[in-house]
C-alpha cells in the first residue's frame, strides 16, 4: 500500500505542478489580450479532481482493497502512459497550454504533436488517468464515480472550448 499512497503523491505533486504552469501561462495569456470562457465549470472540475486523488487514498484504505497484480501493473502503465501524454500537450501548447479556457485574440489554433491527430488528447489523458488510476489498487468505485461524474463535466467543458476555438477561426 506504502508505494500506491507514494504514487497518489507523486500525482497530486504534478497537479501542483500543472498549477503553476497554468498560473504562469494565463498571466502570459492575458498580457496579450486573453480572455477567459466558461469559468463556470472550473471550479467543479477542481473538486471533480481532488475528489479523484482523495477517493485513491481513502476507498482502499477503508474497504480494504486488494493490490490484484493482473490489474494493477497495466493500469500502472496506463497512468503511466497519460502523463507522458499529458506533457505532450502541455509542451506542445507551450504558453498556451492553460487548466482554464483561454482564447488570445489573433492566436492560431496549435495542430501540432498530438493535436495533428486529436481536438482535445489533453482530456483522453484525463479519462484513461481517471479509470486507471484507482484500478491500480482495484479502487473500483472511485474509478466509476470518477468517471461518470467527469463525463458529464467534460460534456460542458468541451462545449465551452470548441465554442472558444471557434472564435480563433
């Protein structure tokens, strides 16, 4: 359990991390002319997530959740794969890679790295980290109420960012 508690760490770690990239890009956002959409949703998208860190911890601690290796290592290598996909993003979008919906005047709509094959590979990162990452200790229903919940936020989410994109054309 001690190296599963380290992994739940280790990502809450890398959102911090996201935070502060996401900090520094808005302000470099707005400082040409960037304008926020849909701030609405954010702020359930931010308890959506922390809920999904919490729920990590909290559901095989008190359930007694099982480490079953035959699900745990390839969920492993999922969330493993997410995060390298979610840097790509991240790297790709460079300054305007940002957690909220920032749209700067005159900008051109990036279809570089994974966005010449995908809209939106940051949130496929999202959905496979948020079915993967409890399944590595077979935290079940964090995994489903995860992604339920985050089905319905990104419906909104992807609503508001097309409809921002489209002010790009």
């Amino acid at each position: 359990m001690a190296w599963y508690l380290t992994l739940i760490a280790a990502v809450a770690v890398e959102r911090l991390v996201e935070l502060v990239v996401s900090k520094r890009n808005l302000a470099w956002s707005l400082a040409r002319g960037g304008t926020e959409h849909g701030f609405g949703h954010y702020p359930a998208m931010v308890v959506l997530h922390v809920g999904l860190l919490a729920g990590c911890v909290l559901e095989p601690v008190l359930l007694d959740r099982p480490f079953l290796p035959v699900l745990g290592w390839p969920m492993l290598a999922v969330v493993l794969a997410s995060q390298a996909l979610r840097w790509w993003c991240i790297g790709t979008l460079g300054p305007q890679w940002n957690t909220r919906v920032i749209v700067i005047p005159g900008a051109a709509r990036v279809v570089a790295g994974p966005y010449r094959w995908l809209s939106h590979p940051n949130y496929v990162a999202v959905v496979a980290e948020g079915i993967a990452l409890p399944l590595v200790h077979t935290a079940w229903l964090t995994a489903t109420v995860f992604t339920v919940l985050n089905a319905v936020l990104l419906r909104i989410r992807l609503r508001v960012e097309n409809t921002a994109l489209a002010s790009l054309s």
